[in-house]
C-alpha cells in the first residue's frame, strides 16, 4: 500500500470529539477519480480509541463539497465506515468512481458512545489495499 501525501486525509490525527480529517481532496473539475482503476479510503487506528467506559468506537464518513468549507447545502456524504477500534487494525472501503460528483472530499469523524480520551488514526485514498494477515507458525524448531 503506497500513500501519496496528495491523497492523505489525515496523519496521525488525534481523535476526541467529533471532526473532520485535518486535509481533504482536490479532485479539479474533471472529477475521474479512479477512472479505470479501483480506488479504496484506507484508515488505520494509530493509538486506540479510549473513553470513561472503554467502549468507545470511531464511525468514518466519506464527504464531498463543491467548496472546502463543506457547509452548503450540497455536502453530501458518499459512504461510512462504521465502529473502529482496535489498534493497528486497517479499514478500506471502495470508492466508485462516480461517487465523487463534486470537486472536493474529505473524511469526517464521529466517535460513538461519547467523546473519547485518547485515539488517532491515518487515512488516505490508495490504490491498493494492505490485507496481509500474519498467522502463527504451525511447528516448533528444537
């Protein structure tokens, strides 16, 4: 999984209240955005999310706007990645290419079951998604 400064939401972002990712996309007027090519918002927990009840969560919302301030009327949110927890643990979801119909996107972030105490993640927009899974050896060397 390569980052591309240009396409990073957020790095190492602290998280304890609901907010938006510190940097958001650009996507010019021609709005191809993966245009032959499969697109994924990859989002990483950096510190785990920790609240009171340490039952805390992180939901992530994809959003466009067709201005960087994201308030108009026509903010729209594209899709949500829902109850992010664990530490190290890595989330993708798929942007279709036609989903982005405005000129900017940005990640927003809504910590569920109250505000949280500690927490950060790393989010941007890839090309290829990081699945590897490390399993235990299954034999002992003596």
């Amino acid at each position: 999984m390569i980052l591309d400064k240009a396409l990073l939401f957020s790095d190492a972002q602290a998280i304890t209240a609901a907010a938006a990712s510190t940097d958001y996309a650009d996507l010019g007027s021609a709005r191809d955005i993966g245009l032959g090519k499969t697109l994924y918002v990859a989002v990483t927990v950096d510190v785990a999310f920790t609240d009171a009840g340490n039952d805390s969560t992180l939901t992530v919302a994809l959003e466009s706007d067709d201005n960087t301030g994201f308030a108009t009327p026509t903010s729209t949110t594209l899709f949500t990645i829902p109850a992010l927890a664990a530490i190290g643990n890595k989330y993708f979801a798929k942007i279709s290419p036609d989903a982005a119909n405005q000129r900017y996107i940005r990640l927003y972030y809504t910590p569920n079951n109250g505000n949280l105490t500690t927490g950060s993640v790393t989010a941007a927009i890839v090309a290829d998604i990081d699945k590897q899974v490390n399993y235990p050896k299954g034999y002992t060397i003596s």
